[in-house]
C-alpha cells in the first residue's frame, strides 16, 4: 500500500503528504498519507463509472458473499481496527471496538437486502396488462465522511450503494483516514472487483466538487452549513443527495421522570464518546419541580467521569478528536457564559499524562432556549439546562430550535410521552432513552435542515440507492 489512496484496484500515492496526531497525545504522529488532486479524483470517479455496470449484474449471491466476507474480516480485525480508532479520533478503546464491530454488523446486513426481493408486481386496470415496478442502482454513489465515526459511517454508506449495485468513492475526512484505509485494505481482500469500490484523500471543497459533479449520488454526513453548500453544487447537475447534517437535540426531564434514570440517559447523551455524535444530548429542558435535583445530580457526575487518554483501561471519556473543535468548544463555553449561562460543572481543559486534547464534561444552567448556547451546535461534551413549567413549555422549548435531528423525554407517563412523541419535530424520538444510541436496520435522520432527501440506513437505503422503474406489459399482445 502507497498513498494510502485506492483507485480503479491500485494503491495510489498523491502530490500532498499529510500526517495525523495522536488527540491523547499530540506528540505522538498515527499515520502518514497522501492526498490526490482533481485529475486522480476524476480517474476514481471514471473507474467507477466503468465498474457499475458489471457489479450491477454481478450474480446476487455473489454479491452477497462478497459483503458476508467484508463483515467477517472486520469482525476478525475489529481489535486492531478499533485501536487506530481511538489513536487517531480519540473514543475509548472499548468504543472503537464497538464501532468496528457495528460496521461488519453494517455489511452482513447490507448483504441480505442484496437477496431480499425488490420487485412489486400490479394488476392493471387494462385488460390483458400487468404493471411491474423494479429498483434499479442509482449508478456512480459519491460518500463524504466526517471524523466522528470513521470505520461506522462509512461502512453504512459503502454496504447500502454495494448491495444495491453501485460503484463507491469515498472520501472520508482528513482528520482520522486511517480507519477508511484499513476498510479499503479489506474490500480489496474479500474480492470486490477493481473499481467497484474507490478511497481518495483530498482537500474539501475541490475534491468533493469533483466528487459531485461526476456522481449520480451524493451521500454526505457532516454540519449543516457545508450540507446547503454541497446541496447547492448538486442542483447545478441534479445529482441525487442524501445529507444527513447539524443536531441541537432536547431531552425533556418531567417532574415524574424517574429521577435515576433521567440522570443515566441525560449524561450518557450528553457527555459519552465526548459528546462528538450528532445525535448527542446538547440541551437538558426539564420542568421546575424536579430541576434543583436533576441538576445536583448531573454536576456530580459531571465530575465523576474518568477523562483521559483513550487507550487507558480506567479511561471513561477520551479526548476531543482535533485541535480545532478542542477551541471551539473552549470558546463555546466562554460565549455561553458571556449570555448569562452559569457553570455547574466541567468547562475547561482537563490534565492527563499525556499532552491531549481533554475537556471536562461542562454543564451550563440558567440558560434560555433563545440564547446562542441552545441554538449553535457545540458537537462537544457541553450540555445546557433550560428550566420550564410545564409540558407545553418544553414542547415549545424543544422545537425552538431550527435543527430536528433527535429528541427525546424521560417521564413515567405514557400519556406524556405520547403527547411528546407527536409534537416533536425532530426525525427521531426516545422515551426513557439517551437521544444518542441508533440501530442500523432502521431509518436514521433528520428533518431540514438536519437532513436532506431519503434516511439512511434500513429500509429506506433502497431510495436513496436505487431508482423505481414503472413498466407496463401487453400479455395480451403477445
């Protein structure tokens, strides 16, 4: 391997070398690599053009042997996968793992849709016609991937466009390329044909363009602002997205929430993985009678967790992923206090043995629903509490937001959380559940501007990876 960029079944070596840190330790370089300019990038996206058509009509059960053989490798190199992980993106040891772990579950799935019957078949209301309906592969799927789950998100994506029959590139981010490295190294070894499958690393904006202009669909997970910007560059070439973008997720706390329980799922969604999912708990709207002690609660185990370098066993919360968000979300908090937010936990930069990336798990109360701090994205391990009367008042609260990504209520009235379930806005709702936590064989997305066009993964992968064909057919002419 040279390069690190994976093109047409070559290992291919760009103009621009690069290196990652180590976010435990910044002292300590993970990988080298090297990016590819727009030529390399349209070679990728040509010989994915010219593998489709065959992978299309590669034998089903083939197909689905080869993705059956891509989870098996992960599972059996999960360890060492989820090693890299937390080098290079800071989770845990044990949530490396984990996320290695899901991505096979991700391509064992992938590889039963691919034998799963995709047909509908209609009566027509002619004599003599019958009417079938047939899902076709999109063609040529571009994915662009954040850092936050770097082996998971990708592999969602790849295993839903392969069983579909498409050809991939994929450029994951240039914080944490490793793990998409060792991925590739893997497609490679269980036998997906050269040019089926592309990895290139690349600067954003002149890569993804690229990437846009030459796809026929853009599958792309990362903030809201960067998503209307890619969505606009599609509209020029009508090229088919699936964006799933920016969360400001609410838990609501109500007075006859089971107090133990509200805590467990309120800093699990809050400060768990560093706060760095997007479906992660970043405001706390709970009602006034059971505040004080919901709040008591939530500092003292602010302060309990275990922050340190990510490959320590002791270790509970590892580092924020880069030098940029650790800054941003120092300068969050400062901006929150600046509002009138007062600190009840957390806030600051965290010690450890080695020079890392470590931030305290940071509540901010008295806060407002209109304040910045609960519209802004933080994508940290920051949350901030917001005192309300009643039911109605939190249901204003939760919505007053433009994001609509996840919610979630802890309550021990089912009445109420139905109630809450209806009047959410967002695209996913959790009762008695952390507003983080997502299942692979179901949808998951957003509302916009938290998402854009079909949800991924489950059922719905179909319409986003394939196209319906309507034909009609004259037996009787025949």
């Amino acid at each position: 391997m040279q390069g690190a960029n994976y093109i047409d079944g070559r290992w291919v070596e760009g103009a621009t070398p690069f290196t990652t840190q180590n976010p435990s330790d910044l002292d300590e370089t993970v990988g080298s690599y090297t990016k590819v300019g727009e030529a390399e990038v349209r070679e990728a996206m040509a010989a994915a053009r010219r593998a489709q058509p065959a992978w299309a009509a590669f034998n089903m059960q083939a197909r689905a042997d080869i993705l059956y053989r891509i989870a098996e490798l992960l599972k059996a190199r999960a360890p060492e996968i989820g090693k890299l992980l937390s080098r290079e993106e800071g989770k845990t040891l044990p949530e490396g793992i984990g996320e290695a772990l899901r991505a096979a579950q991700c391509f064992q799935a992938a590889a039963g849709d691919v034998i799963r019957a995709q047909g509908e078949w209609y009566n027509s209301m002619r004599d003599g016609f019958n009417v079938l309906v047939t899902r076709e592969p999109l063609g040529v799927i571009a994915a662009i991937t954040p850092w936050n789950f770097p082996i998971a998100l990708p592999s969602w994506k790849i295993a839903g466009a392969l069983a579909y029959g498409n050809a991939v590139v994929l450029k994951p981010s240039s914080f944490v390329p490793g793990c998409a490295v060792m991925l590739a190294q893997i497609i490679e070894d269980a036998g997906v044909p050269a040019g089926v499958f592309n990895l290139v690393m690349g600067d954003g904006r002149a890569t993804g363009n690229v990437m846009i202009d030459e796809a026929d669909g853009l599958t792309f997970t990362g903030g809201t602002a960067t998503g209307r910007a890619v969505l606009t560059r599609a509209a020029e070439t009508m090229t088919k997205c699936q964006l799933e973008l920016g969360g400001k997720n609410a838990l609501v706390v109500l007075d006859d929430a089971d107090l133990d329980l509200a805590v467990e799922i309120a800093s699990n969604g809050a400060w768990i993985q560093t706060g760095q999912r997007c479906t992660g708990t970043e405001r706390l709207i709970v009602t006034r009678g059971i505040h004080d002690a919901f709040v008591e609660r939530m500092a003292k185990v602010a302060g309990s967790y275990r922050v340190g370098h990510a490959l320590d066993p002791e270790t509970q919360i590892g580092p924020v992923a880069n030098v940029q968000q650790f800054n941003e979300n120092l300068q969050f908090v400062i901006d929150a206090q600046a509002e009138g937010a007062e600190l009840a936990a957390g806030g600051g930069a965290v010690e450890a043995r080695t020079r890392g990336l470590y931030m305290a798990p940071t509540l901010l109360t008295g806060t407002r629903a209109e304040w910045r701090c609960n519209q802004h994205e933080s994508f940290g391990p920051i949350a901030s509490v917001i005192k309300v009367e009643d039911l109605d008042e939190a249901i204003h609260a939760a919505n007053a937001c433009e994001y609509k990504l996840s919610s979630g209520i802890a309550t021990t009235s089912l009445k109420n959380a139905e109630r809450f379930r209806k009047a959410s806005k967002a695209g996913m709702v959790m009762v008695n559940a952390p507003t983080a936590g997502l299942e692979y064989h179901v949808p998951l997305g957003g509302r916009s501007p938290s998402g854009y066009g079909a949800r991924e993964t489950g059922s719905t992968a179909a319409e986003f990876f394939t196209e319906s064909k309507t034909s009609y057919i004259n037996h009787g002419a025949v």
